[in-house]
C-alpha cells in the first residue's frame, strides 16, 4: 500500500486517506472533533485507559489537509488551548525553616501522591518557585508526588510520559522503532525532581528515590490500567553530577545528543543531559519488547 504520509511514525496510506474522506462525506453535518472521535472509533484507537485518542485523530486529519490529500470541514469555533495559555502556579509562602539533620531522625517520611488532590497546587507552586527549571504542566500521562516530614514540605517528583526516542536508552532496552513505538507508554519519566534548598539531610535524595520506584510503580497502573517497567530521568552535566542517582542504583545509559525533540539542524542547540534508566522489573526487557498482535 502507497504511504502519502508518516505521522507519529506510522505510514498513512492512499487507502486510509480514502476511509477519513467516506466518513467525512457521510457526515457531512459534524465539525471536526465529532468526526475524530468517529474516526478513533471506527479504528480502535484508545489509550490503554480507554479514553479515545481524538487529539492524535485531529492531527493526523490536519496533516492529510495540509497535504492536499482531504478537505476538513470549516472551523465551526476555535477553543483555546488550556496549555499554552496556562497560568503560572500562585506562589505559596511556606516558612523556610532550616532542617538539618541525620536521615534516621526523620524517617519515616510521608509520600502523598497529589494529583488531583487539594495539595496538587502546593507541589505546582514550590516547583515553580525553586526548581532551576519551574513548573511546565506535564503532557499525557503525568503523577505527582510531595514529601513530608511533620506536616513540613520536604521535596516533590513529577513523573510523566516519556519522551518518543532518546538513542542511549533504545539501544540499552533492545527496541526496533515500531515496538518503541507500541510500548513507549510502559516507561515513565521523571520531569523534575525537588528538595527544598533550605532541607540538608545526607542521603535523602538517594533514599526518595529508592522509595519511589516502588510507590510508582504500584500508583501508575491504578490511574492508567497499564504497568510500567522502566524509570528514566536527564541529569543536566553543567549543573549536577547525577550521585544520588547512581546511589540509589540508577543506570547511566549514555549522554543526549543536545538538539532536542523537534531538531531540524541535526546541531546540538542545547546543553548535553546524563540519561539514567531504572529497571522496575528484572525480565523488563522482554515485557518492554514483546510485541502484541
């Protein structure tokens, strides 16, 4: 079959592109989103939640558009996008009283996940006020996480999708390009990692990070009715060294190339990251390269 076009990687034939215009002529009344969610349901795609794909549908007719290949209804309205026009998190003023201390004095900690609970905009707030790189709303699949000791703020997690291709950790996993694609969503990523500057215990950031493989990988499949097997995280080299990574058992796995997802130089443009990876099973090569018919 004739592909006219790839998108997200997979190859969009003449045939398919006739399929979206038979349904397009037979409902000549729906805007565009009633005709990607026919079109999610008329090919099956879901996410592993469940939920239709219909923003993937409506990109990919958007693409066939711009190439020529169909003719999309007009635009009935056009809706704003909550995450490009996204408020920055209200501050929130906490006391930043120094703690300094043993890690067996404080333990044990408490780990709450957040989203979508009343603390949601405190992890939000202090990420954007302290973290070198603020506070982006995740895209896709996204769990947050606060740590507290005494009812005091201590650190955040954020863990999201991760990210289609990084080469070091593809070739570490063994994936071809289309089971990369197939299972992309069993590996989590970790977007940001917090501990308040005012928090000096030796060994906490090792030891969060050892009980948080455990928490994720039990919290993930009960929001997304899907397992994940493998952690990964980028550590900035101009800024950190990456130890409590590697303290808490963490593999490097090779360096970024610097030029990001949307390169089209094939020039570094940004700083090198440390890609490190964490296995949440032993046989998570097999399950992240079986291949489902």
């Amino acid at each position: 079959m004739e592909a006219l076009l790839t998108y997200r990687g997979k190859p969009v034939t003449v045939e398919d592109a006739a399929f979206i215009r038979q349904l397009i002529e037979k409902n000549p009344g729906d805007s565009r989103w009633v005709l990607s969610k026919k079109l999610c349901q008329a090919w099956g795609w879901r996410q592993p939640n469940g939920v239709l794909r219909d923003m993937v549908c409506r990109g990919l007719m958007l693409a066939l558009e711009r190439a020529g290949h169909i003719e999309l209804p007009a635009r009935k309205k056009s809706p704003l996008n909550p995450l490009a026009r996204r408020k920055k998190p209200a501050p929130v003023a906490i006391e930043p009283h120094p703690l300094q201390s043993s890690l067996s004095q404080i333990l044990p900690l408490e780990i709450h996940q957040v989203r979508r609970t009343p603390l949601e905009p405190l992890c939000n707030s202090l990420i954007d006020q302290y973290h070198y790189l603020g506070y982006v709303q995740p895209v896709g699949e996204h769990l947050k996480y606060l740590v507290l000791f005494q009812q005091r703020p201590l650190a955040c997690f954020i863990f999201s999708s991760a990210p289609r291709h990084i080469g070091c950790r593809d070739r570490f996993i063994g994936w071809s390009p289309p089971v990369r694609r197939q299972n992309i969503h069993l590996l989590a990523y970790q977007s940001r990692f917090l501990i308040l500057p005012w928090v000096r215990v030796p060994h906490l950031a090792s030891h969060l990070l050892g009980r948080l493989s455990k928490i994720l990988a039990e919290d993930w499949p009960q929001l997304y009715q899907h397992p994940i097997y493998f952690l990964e995280t980028f550590v900035d080299l101009e800024r950190f060294r990456g130890i409590c990574y590697q303290a808490a058992n963490w593999i490097y796995l090779g360096q970024t190339t610097g030029r990001g997802k949307d390169d089209q130089t094939h020039r570094p443009n940004r700083s090198r990251k440390a890609v490190f990876g964490y296995p949440l099973r032993r046989d998570f090569r097999r399950r992240l390269c079986e291949v489902k018919t």
